[in-house]
C-alpha cells in the first residue's frame, strides 16, 4: 500500500491489487511537476511511491484498461452510494466542480496506473477512507491513438 508522512499521519491512497502501470512519458511529465515550488511534500512523497512501484511502458503499449493521465473515469464509492466521473489532470488544469481532478490528490494519486475494476482507497482531507471502484473507462488518450 502506498504511503506518505504528513505530520505524523500516514495518508493511504492505494489497495494495491497489482502493480501500477504508468506511461514513460506521464512519469516524465510527473518529475517535472514535482519540481515546481507550490508541490507539498506529501505530493513528492505520492509521486516517489508511484516511481517505486509501477511499471512503466511506452504509451503505445499501454493496455487500454488502465488509468492514464488524461483519461476520463467512472468510479462508484464501494457502498455504492456516489458515482463519479473524473479526468485525470495535471494539477494546473484542475478544477474538482468541472470533474477534473489534479494526479497529485489522494485521490488522483491512487487512480494513476489502476484498471478498471481495480478498488482503491485514498484519505481525503475530510480523514475518511472512501473506497472507490473504477466502474468504466470512458476515455484513455493512449488507446484513443489506435482507434479506427
């Protein structure tokens, strides 16, 4: 499970039910953010796990079920009372009201390299789990590329 300190309390973003598969170039996009002064430490520490873990692959060759950046997602809290669509985004293009949420949230960070139909578990700043299920992938811009 991945993890970060943040004064003294370790947020969980990840049931990991297999490794993370991230693009070459989204980890690439992903060290550049990491970089810019208004990223936390707890960011960096998301961001140092995802680099860990995952297992990366060139763009053309990622399946099409796994969360991309950019990809646009349907989840369903697991007790199934809320469902949400989400793109993946780059923390500048993020708007949470729009459903675009920003790679470097709880939430986001957990999504980053999961399939459909994988569960995953973030802390929210609220400080309650919530559990989602990737119900559907409406749109990876990597398999985009493929279609007739």
């Amino acid at each position: 499970m991945l993890s970060a300190k943040n004064n003294s309390v370790t947020v969980m973003t990840r049931d990991l039910e297999g490794q993370p598969v991230v693009s070459e170039s989204d980890m690439e996009r992903l060290r550049e953010c990491a970089r810019l002064l208004n990223v936390s430490s707890t960011e960096r520490a998301f961001l140092d796990a995802v680099e860990a873990t995952a297992l990366f692959v060139d763009s053309a060759e990622m399946p099409p079920d796994v969360v991309t950046m950019n990809t646009t997602v349907e989840c369903t809290t697991s007790d199934g009372t809320d469902t949400h669509e989400w793109t993946l985004v780059y923390p500048r293009e993020a708007d949470y009201q729009r459903g675009r949420l920003s790679v470097l949230s709880p939430t986001g960070i957990a999504l980053l390299g999961a399939r459909c139909g994988q569960v995953i578990m973030c802390l929210p700043p609220s400080g309650v789990p919530v559990h989602y299920v990737i119900e559907k992938i409406l749109l990876q811009p990597e398999s985009r590329r493929f279609s007739g």
